[in-house]
C-alpha cells in the first residue's frame, strides 16, 4: 500500500539547509497497525505530512497505491488526500459552530458525495456516537470529539487512517479507550498509522517505527523495541 524509498525533506532556514527527513526507506502492507515514533525534532512529523500528502519530498519516492505521490500537482494532491486518506489530529479540530454530524459529513461535502448525511451518520454509529450526532463540540467530552474526528476519518472509506498525537490532550482512560477503538478499526482491515512520543501508546499498536535526527532508527514487530 504505502512505498518509500529514499525519502528525504530539507527546509531552508535563511541560508542554512536544514534536513528534516535524511534517506528513509520502509513499506506498510494493507491492514498494518503502525506507530511512527520518536521525540521533537526526530522528522516523525515531517513524515507524516509526506505520507499525508500535506508536503512533497526534496527527493526520493513516495507511492501511495501505485500512485508516485512526488509527482502530483497541488490539486492532484488535494484529491489523494480526500479520497484515499483520513486525519485525526491532537486538538481535533473540528467546526465548532457545527453539530458532530454535520463535522463528520465535512469530507463528503468536499466530494460532492450523494447522501452524505446518511453515511455521516453511518459513520458515527460506527464509533459509537450517533446518539450525539446534534450535540456540537462544546457539547462534547474530550473523548467524544475525538471519535467525532475518527469518524470524519473514516466516512470516506479512506486506504489509511493517520493519527498524530491522537490521545495528547485525553486523560489516560478515554485515551485507552480512543486506542482501542484505532484496534477495533484494524480488526475489521482498516489500516492505522499513528504518530506518537509514548511508548506506552507505541507499544499497543502492531509495528514500531523508531525515529531519530530524521533516520529510521529501528523498525520492530509486535510491538517491542529492540535496541
């Protein structure tokens, strides 16, 4: 599903380079459940807005299925992004004036989709929140938010889900239980990268993905690093 090869981003800063992704290489099957760690600074963020299709590399390769995602123009990108992958970000963000149905048709709106509430709706009744589907945000608990989110994520029947920080501003239990619902989702085949600091929170994913200064330092199975 997802190939990079060699992939590499460098900002500049004035009249410094500066190199935020040096030469990674890695695959991700359909199905994975990966974790993408690693402190502030390690280029995992910059990764995920490549594997987002929110940046274009300097160099190497990025296919997203069989598409060379380097080559895309910006509208080409924009349309990669709507169909074929879903956010969940840290602070939600969600429209704060709209009812969580309504945050979750958002993605169908963009692509002219036909009963877009009604999948909407199919789409929270799979993260378990249609009975709040006219509460808006504020109306919200942390955790139901981020299931809002999820579900937005989802109503698209995107190739990947990518999570950054998904339980960062969620106390430990809603953050468990946000964890589980990414693991009851790949269960049914949907494939989940999420982007973390914790380790506590790597190790409940499939796969670990270990950065450091913009390399892939380990890359471990089940779970369980291996340094």
């Amino acid at each position: 599903m997802i190939e990079v090869e060699r992939l590499s981003k460098t900002y500049q800063m004035g009249e410094q380079k500066v190199s935020a992704l040096d030469g990674v290489d890695f695959t991700i099957e359909k199905g994975e459940f990966v974790a993408i760690m690693g402190p502030s600074g390690s280029g995992k963020s910059t990764l995920m807005n490549l594997l987002g299709c929110l940046d274009l590399p300097s160099s190497g390769i990025y296919r997203l299925e069989n598409l060379d995602i380097q080559d895309l123009k910006p509208n080409q990108l924009a349309e990669v992004r709507n169909r074929s992958i879903g956010f969940v970000f840290q602070s939600f963000n969600l429209l704060p004036r709209a009812t969580a149905l309504e945050n979750t048709e958002l993605p169908l709106l963009y692509g002219r989709v036909a009963k877009s509430a009604e999948i909407a709706f199919q789409a929270l009744e799979r993260v378990g929140l249609a009975h709040r589907a006219k509460h808006r945000p504020t109306e919200l608990s942390g955790g139901e938010r981020q299931r809002v989110a999820i579900a937005r994520a989802l109503v698209n029947s995107p190739a990947i889900i990518l999570a950054d920080e998904p339980t960062g501003n969620l106390d430990s239990t809603t953050g468990k239980e946000i964890l589980n619902l990414f693991l009851e989702l790949n269960q049914e085949g949907v494939t989940v990268i999420l982007v973390t600091h914790e380790l506590e929170v790597a190790q409940q994913t499939k796969r670990i993905i270990q950065m450091r200064d913009g390399k892939i330092i380990n890359d471990t199975m089940n779970g369980v690093l291996s340094c």
